[in-house]
C-alpha cells in the first residue's frame, strides 16, 4: 500500500494518457497464469491491491475463482489500483456527493457490486477475436459497423476493437492495438490485453482510468 501512496503524485499525468493499449508491467512476461483470476489478482499487489479489496468488498470472490456455474469464463477488464486509490481521494477532495471513504471498506456493498460489475463480461474474450474498426467513421459514428460490442453484467455495453499502427511511415504495417469505448462514457483507457488465467482473460486498463467511467 505504501507503493501505491508514494507515486499519488503522479496520478494526474497518467489521467492525461492517450487512450490506445500502452504496454505497462503487470507483473508477468508471459500471459499465460497458472491459477484463477482470483488468484492472479491476488499474486500481484502492486497493480491490483485495491482491486482485489473491491472485489471481495462486494462479494464476488466466487465470480473471479470460477465458481459460479453459469460463468464459468469471463472476461475482465481490469481497473488498476491507482483507479481505486484516485475514487477515494476524489471523495474526500473533490466529489463528496456519495459520501467520504478513505478505504475500500467505506463504500458500500452495493456500490462496490455495481462498480466492479461493469467491467465484467460473460466468457472469455481475447484480443484476436475483437473486431477492427471501420476506418470510415469513428468510433462513436451511430454507422460504425467495426468492432465487437459486448454488455457487461453490470448492464453497461462497451465496444473493444483494433486498429493497425503505421511503421516507418507505412501506414497499417505496424502493430496491432486494442482499444475500447464505452457507448455511456466514451474512451476507456487500455493498457495490456490477454492476461490469461485458467477461468477467464484480464485486460488491463491504463492507470489513468476513472473507476467506474465505463
């Protein structure tokens, strides 16, 4: 916890990112985990310390070690610790309109539940099966026909999609990135895809993701 405090500072130029897929550690170099998402989550304190408290705040730690029958995959896109840490300094400093919470254990059940469950989608989803984006219209263009929609359990509906990346001045030769938009709030900051436990996929989101904006 002491890590995640002494680099507060710098949450405002993380808020300042550009939202396509930066690469940033989470621990791993492969993607593949030998365990649940759970324990995945667990085993890396650094990014997801304040996650892992949110998800057991709300009593979702079955969902995240595969024990719930009907989800047994799922596909997380994972809010970081910084995301945690920030929604609790902004209620002391800024947006005090749900009440003040210096830890995780001052927000409500329930709120925990429905934040969490918005980066939550039935079955696992990889980065090789999301569509690309129709170059034609922007994201948000009601005609964008590119891309994968998928409707989170917490009722919200985001769009993941790809895009190529131009190399030495040749446009689409490049790498290919994923990046992800929600029909509710617009851009959502991406930062590794393809975390890969044994029950599901994590795709984590950039530092600079204001928890809950998805």
């Amino acid at each position: 916890m002491k890590k995640i405090a002494i680099i507060i500072f710098v949450l405002a130029g993380f808020a300042a990112c550009d939202t396509r897929q930066d690469v940033i550690d989470t621990g791993i170099s492969s993607p593949y985990f030998e365990g649940n998402m759970m324990e995945y989550l667990r085993s890396d304190a650094y990014n997801w310390e304040l996650t892992v408290q949110m998800i057991e705040r709300a009593g979702l730690t079955d969902l995240f070690e595969g024990r719930v029958d009907s989800l047994s995959e799922i596909t997380f896109f994972a809010p970081k610790s910084y995301s945690v840490l920030r929604f609790l300094l902004d209620s002391r400093h800024k947006d005090q309109s749900e009440g003040i919470f210096v830890t995780v254990n001052d927000i409500p059940v329930e709120r925990c539940r429905e934040i969490i469950l918005k980066y939550v989608v039935k079955g696992k989803h990889l980065k090789e099966t999301i569509g690309f984006r129709n170059m034609d219209y922007v994201i948000s263009d009601p005609k964008q026909n590119g891309g994968t929609d998928f409707k989170c359990l917490g009722g919200n509906v985001v769009r993941a999609y790809l895009e190529k990346t131009p190399y030495g001045g040749v446009p689409d030769a490049g790498a290919v990135i994923m990046m992800l938009h929600s029909l509710r709030e617009g851009k959502v900051p991406m930062a590794t895809p393809d975390i890969q436990p044994t029950n599901g996929v994590v795709h984590a989101l950039n530092y600079g993701h204001e928890l809950g904006k998805i």
